[in-house]
C-alpha cells in the first residue's frame, strides 16, 4: 500500500522517450528559394521551394486572398521558412516566413520573366542539381538588369550550370583528332570552332564535315565562355557579347540544355523570340 503524500510511479509504454523528438521535429525551419506555387483546392496553394542543400520539398500556403503569409510566400523568394509536417497526413505547410529577397523588379520586364521562368524549370527537372548560391545570385542579377544584361547573364548561367553539372563539352581540344586548340584567355583565337552533337564535343575545321548537324563557335563566342568559368561573376558581367555571337551561344546552350534535361523545354518553346 502506498504511504500517505507519496507519488506514484507511471509505467511508461516501451519507446515513449525515443518517440519525444520526433514530435518536436513536426516544427522545422530552413532557408529556402520559392520556385513557383500551384493552386489546389478551395484557394489553397502549395509552394515547390529549394534548399541550400539541393532538396526540393513541396508545402501547403493557407490562407484567404487577404492573409499576410499568402501575400508573402511568392516565387522567386528567398528567405528563411517555418513548417509544420504532420507525419498521419503525410503533409507540410508554411507557417511563416521571413523574406530576405523580393526581387519585385523580376516582374516589370518580360524577358526577365521568362529568364526567371526558364531557371525555375531547369532547377525542377534537375530535381534541384543546380547550385545554390549561382540560382540565387542569377536571379539577384536579373532582377535589377536591363533585358541585353538579362539575356547575356542567362548565357553565363547556362553555362555554369552545365560546368556545375559535369555536363559541358570541352572547348580546349577537337573531340576528333584530340589536337589542343592552343588557346589562352585574351589571345584572338585561331579558327572557328563547331560543336558536334555526335560527338559531343567541339570539332576543329579539319574534322568538321559539311553533312553533320554542328553548331558553329566564333573567336568572340568561345571567349566568352573561356571567361565565365576563368573569371569571377562580377568581372564577367563588364565583358561585351555581341549579336552574333550571343545568337551563336544561345543555339548551342539551349540544345544543350534541352537535352540534358531530356527533351524540350515550355519556357524556350513559349518564350521564342523573347530570350
């Protein structure tokens, strides 16, 4: 018999302690970038957003018209969020959010919508491959630029995608014969260069054959790319891209992209003629 004023003792049910910081893990925060949102249901919508990690993860946004978090969780967004999973419902919903880039000027200009657009894309069909720090960085950029500054920062963020992604055929020797292109940065190049999507790799004039389909690289175009993976992002915007080797990088870079994101792209098909 238990003597007077004396607590009880609780049998707890085996892994009752274990089970403690899984629920307090319901609430979670992260930084995060805003990629797009979709409508379901009755004006509920739900936030595709990426991590300094890599991850995408998909969460609800509640709220009518009116709410502060629905007017505040947009895409192109980068700030710090708050979430709740409840793990029954197998769910998660933003909670709060605290914006650290609006980048409200992406919105005044078509084509640094479409450019915006079309990075969201290669960030969702690469299952969040692309960097962290260069998505956030290019959408910075656009975001206070001039469409001709737009465009030329697109071509370099093609191209550091491909270099990030292992995915960029190289410039300094024919994919052929092997001979070394003999470049360096701030020297005229020799010749113009073609890309082979046979090959996958730049051919020199001698191995170039007039029946294959090959994308033809200028002195200035290849210079360019030398100096996006040679130099820093800051010193890189101040170079010039001229119209016809921008056209040429343009072709190459979005047949490159297309395919190695496995086909073609909503954004470049609907936005033909704009970037």
């Amino acid at each position: 018999m238990r003597p007077p004023g004396a607590r009880s003792r609780l049998t707890l049910p085996p892994g009752y302690r274990q089970n403690i910081p899984a629920m307090a893990n319901r609430s979670w925060t992260t930084d995060a970038l805003i990629l797009s949102l979709s409508t379901w249901g009755e004006g509920n919508r739900e936030a595709l957003f990426l991590t300094p990690e890599g991850s995408l993860q998909r969460a609800s946004v509640f709220g009518g018209a009116k709410s502060r978090l629905r007017a505040q969780v947009g895409p192109w967004q980068t700030g710090k969020l708050w979430l709740y999973t409840d793990p029954v419902k197998k769910s998660t919903k933003i909670t709060d959010i605290d914006v650290k880039a609006w980048r409200q000027g992406i919105r005044e200009s078509l084509v640094r919508t479409w450019c915006a657009s079309l990075c969201v894309e290669i960030v969702s069909k690469s299952h969040g491959s692309a960097d962290w720090r260069v998505v956030n960085a290019f959408l910075d950029g656009i975001s206070v630029s001039d469409d001709d500054e737009c465009r030329r920062g697109l071509i370099r963020f093609l191209w550091r995608y491909l270099l990030g992604s292992g995915l960029n055929p190289d410039t300094a020797r024919c994919g052929r014969c092997g001979a070394d292109a003999d470049r360096t940065l701030g020297d005229p190049f020799r010749s113009v260069l073609f890309y082979s999507p046979h090959e996958d790799g730049f051919l020199c004039p001698d191995c170039a054959r007039r029946e294959e389909r090959l994308f033809p690289l200028s002195p200035p175009a290849l210079l360019y790319l030398d100096a996006v993976e040679r130099l820093s992002p800051s010193e890189t915007r101040s170079l010039p891209l001229e119209r016809e080797p921008y056209g040429e990088l343009r072709s190459l870079l979005f047949f490159l992209l297309s395919r190695a994101m496995g086909g073609p792209l909503k954004t470049l098909e609907t936005g033909e003629g704009i970037l």
